[in-house]
C-alpha cells in the first residue's frame, strides 16, 4: 500500500445493557476488510475478553463506519486493518 486507509467516519459502539449492568469492561481485538468504496466488510473477530461480550455490538458498529481506502499508484484498493476496540465503564 503506498497509503494506508484512514477513518473518515467511526460510529463507537454501543455498551451492551448486560456488560454495563454487571460492571463488564473489556476489549475486542478485530481485522476487518476496507473495501475500495471505502465500506467495512468481513469483519473477523481475533480476540475478545471477556469472549462474546461485546462481539455483536463491534461488528454493528464497525458496519456503519466509512475510510478513505487504501491506495497503490493513486488507485483505491481493498486492505485488512486490525485494530482493539475498548469497552470501559465512565
């Protein structure tokens, strides 16, 4: 890639009502593909702790957010970002 891809936007995702009712914090470790129009697709989850918790609520998120796509000579292409998503009560 001779640029990488950059959010343009990031919907944060929602705090499971059951993870917050029992004081849950955690994280999600995820590699998702950015397509060439710049959308989320095949979202794979790596890791997450405590697993399962905020599983769904990550992949509902990361669906509405947008990037600039990554770019080889000028043309947009589709590339994996792999990023942790933290879940910590306020």
């Amino acid at each position: 890639l001779d640029q990488a891809p950059t959010a343009v936007m990031q919907v944060p995702p929602e705090y499971p009502f059951k993870a917050r009712e029992q004081n849950l914090e955690g994280y999600v470790a995820v590699k998702f593909l950015v397509k060439p129009d710049g959308s989320v697709g095949n979202v794979n989850i790596l890791k997450s702790q405590p697993e399962g918790a905020f599983d769904d609520a990550v992949r509902t998120a990361l669906f509405r957010w947008k990037f600039q796509p990554g770019r080889i000579n000028g043309e947009a292409v589709a590339s994996w970002v792999v990023t942790t998503l933290r879940f910590d009560l306020n």
